[in-house]
C-alpha cells in the first residue's frame, strides 16, 4: 500500500501542503494541466525555492486578479462538480471543502448552505484544496498519516475584526485532533490547512512503518524563530500484511424504539464516518430485552457519531472506549468479466497469499440488470479472478 506521512513540523496550510508534494514529486505541469479543468478561474501557479533553517524548501504561489469574488459553499460545490476532473479528484476536494463549510456553519451559528467563504473561497484557496486532491490522485496516495498539530497563539486580522489564533475554524476542525501547544506568537494552521489534514487523515502519531522512498518540503509564508515553518511529506510504501490502528468504540443499550428507525440510524452513522455500526440482542435489568448499537470509529469522528446516536434514538446516554484493531492490507480492482465490470477486493494474507472477495452491490446490480441468479455471476468473477 503507498502511504504519506505528514510531518507538521511548523504547521500546515494549504499552500505548504501542495509545496511538499510538488517537492516529493508531483509535476508541476501535471498539477497546472488538472487545475485548468476548473471552469472560469484565472490564474497562474509559480514553485519557488526557499532555505529555512538550512534545509531547502518549496514554496507554492497561487497568483491571481484582483478584485477575486466572494464565493458560497453553494458556488464551490457546483464549480467542482462540472469541472473535468477525475472522478477521486472531485470527492477528495468535496471532501476537504464540506469539513470547511460545516465548520464556518458552526462558528458563525448558520446553516451549512449559507456559509460564504471570504479569504477560503477566493481562487488560491479553491487552487491549494483541489491541488491537494490533484496530489493525493497523482502519487497514487493510498492513506494518509499525520503528526500532531502544533499551536500558536496571537491574534490576527479578518473582516470580522480581530480574531483569536487559533482561528475558531481552524480549531473547529481539529475538534478530536491530537494537538500540542507551541511557543509561537503567530498562525501555525490556517482553516484551509486544517481542512485538508481533517479530511485526509487515516491516523494522528508517530511515523507508521513505511519504506521511505521521496521526501518533499513545502515552506510557510513566515519565519519562525523557534522553529522552522516547514511542512514534511514523506512518501513509501507500508510493505506490513497487517496494519494496527487506533479506533473508538461507542455503544448505548436501547430497549424503548421502534426497531425500524435503526436503518436510518444505521445510514446516518457510516456516513458520518464509522468505520462499522451492528446491533447485538441483550437483556437489561429486570431481564428485559434490549438492543446494543455499537459504532466503531476513528477518535476523531467521536463527536459527530455520539450526536447521531444521541439525536437519533431514545437512549440519553452513551458510553465509550478505545480499542486497537488489526486489519490485512486490502486494494479494491476492477474486473471485467462477460456480464460487466465487478469491484473485487483483493486481501493479503498474513502468509503473503492473497484472496479475492467481490463486491455485493455490483454482483446486486448486474445479476438484477442482466436477470442472473446472483450465485452464478460470483462464480464467473472468481473464475475470471483466478487466472
């Protein structure tokens, strides 16, 4: 599996982010070529070097016109969704900018679809986010990995008024995020850096074991006595069968609601990010009977998770703890067999044999389209697969 490490070491926002992968790598025209599939945008990128503290760095410049609009989460979403871009490059950027939307909603006490972006929807913020996706497809970046977030602490200027720094954004967003406290009177995470880690991040820690092929850095716009404002990707491949991660589970009994409203609740838990969600049968004091539901999820999806539940059932309480799992390394490909394409995921095994396991839904969809008992089409793709 191709994994990147982040290494906050100054901090992160989104033009260090797009300079350390640029710098590990990414080509500069591959990047300008996909951005220009952005309609209506004008701009020009430029990659500059820069010594911090000794060590050489790049630094990405997003140069437009002046007088660059004020933009909706509304205008954001409809500009990526009709743009060219690949398919993973439009969710990725989504992503990112839906953690942004959902986090200006909250700070400011307003719906999601009502959130402008001032400096975040101008053109070079929109330009760091969908490059950050661009990287991510291009590297062929299969899970990112972060550091924990350094802080500083001052005050800073918006069109708001003086603002605290952290910004409340920026903070909003690494709500569940391990962070450490620096000793830097200025901005370390700007909401757009935040973002993008937020969204993209597998696990917060030390390094995950890799073998560590390319290392970039991206240069911040400040310099910082204390410490150097560099942001660090290192980019590898995790060659280990088995991979450990941190997760949280989250549990309630319930034995007052109506057992129909559980799909609902169900839907509404994986897509807040639960990794898995299942029902077990219990009996509660004085032997009644009762449902466990049991969300699994990374720590930093704990808030929206326990506000589903909350919200969405009849239980008034919640209960977690966290737990290590260990999972085998999995890709997902697609195989083309003589009814259509099936998704298979591909699973190695601690021995270094792999097996194959095709997806439901496309076995569902096809055997109903094609009118194909269902057993018949997963025999034909294991055949296929086993080539």
């Amino acid at each position: 599996m191709r994994i990147a490490y982040g290494d906050l070491i100054g901090g992160v926002s989104g033009d260090m982010f797009v300079a350390a992968l640029l710098d590990a790598g990414l080509p500069l025209a591959k990047l300008k070529s996909e951005l220009g599939k952005l309609p209506a945008l004008r701009f020009r990128l430029k990659i500059s070097k820069k010594t911090v503290h000794g060590i050489r760095a790049a630094q990405f410049h997003v140069i437009c016109g002046q007088n660059d609009p004020e933009r909706s989460w509304r205008d954001i979403r409809r500009l990526i969704q009709q743009s060219r871009l690949n398919a993973d490059v439009k969710e990725v950027g989504l992503r990112i900018f839906a953690q942004l939307a959902e986090a200006e909603a909250k700070v400011h006490g307003i719906p999601v679809d009502r959130v402008h972006f001032h400096e975040v929807g101008a053109t070079d913020s929109i330009i760091d986010i969908v490059g950050a996706a661009v990287a991510m497809h291009e590297l062929k970046i299969e899970a990112f990995h972060f550091s924990p977030v350094p802080l500083g602490r001052s005050l800073t200027r918006s069109r708001h008024g003086p603002l605290p720094v952290p910004g409340p954004a920026a903070l909003e967003l690494l709500r569940g995020v391990p962070v450490e406290g620096v000793d830097i009177a200025a901005e370390t995470v700007t909401p757009t850096g935040a973002a993008i880690v937020r969204a993209l991040a597998k696990s917060f820690g030390p390094h995950p074991s890799m073998t560590v092929e390319r290392v970039g850095y991206g240069a911040g716009q400040k310099d910082f006595a204390e410490r150097p404002n560099l942001f660090r990707v290192l980019l590898g491949e995790n060659h280990l069968p088995l991979q450990r991660e941190e997760m949280l589970v989250i549990e309630t009994n319930i034995d007052d609601m109506n057992p129909q409203l559980y799909d609902h609740v169900m839907d509404r838990l994986f897509e807040a990010g639960a990794r898995d969600v299942f029902l077990s049968s219990v009996q509660m004091k004085k032997n009644r009977p009762a449902t466990l539901l049991t969300a699994i999820c990374e720590p930093l999806h704990r808030d929206d998770i326990e506000k589903i539940i909350l919200q969405e059932t009849s239980t008034i309480g919640v209960r977690s703890y966290p737990v290590s799992r260990t999972i085998l390394k999995r890709q997902s490909k697609k195989i083309k067999t003589r009814f259509g394409d099936v998704a298979v995921k591909i699973v190695e095994q601690p021995d270094g044999r792999t097996r194959a396991t095709p997806e439901y839904d496309d076995l569902k969809r096809i055997a109903a389209a094609k009118k194909l008992p269902i057993k018949q089409l997963h025999d034909e793709v294991m055949r296929v697969v086993g080539k």
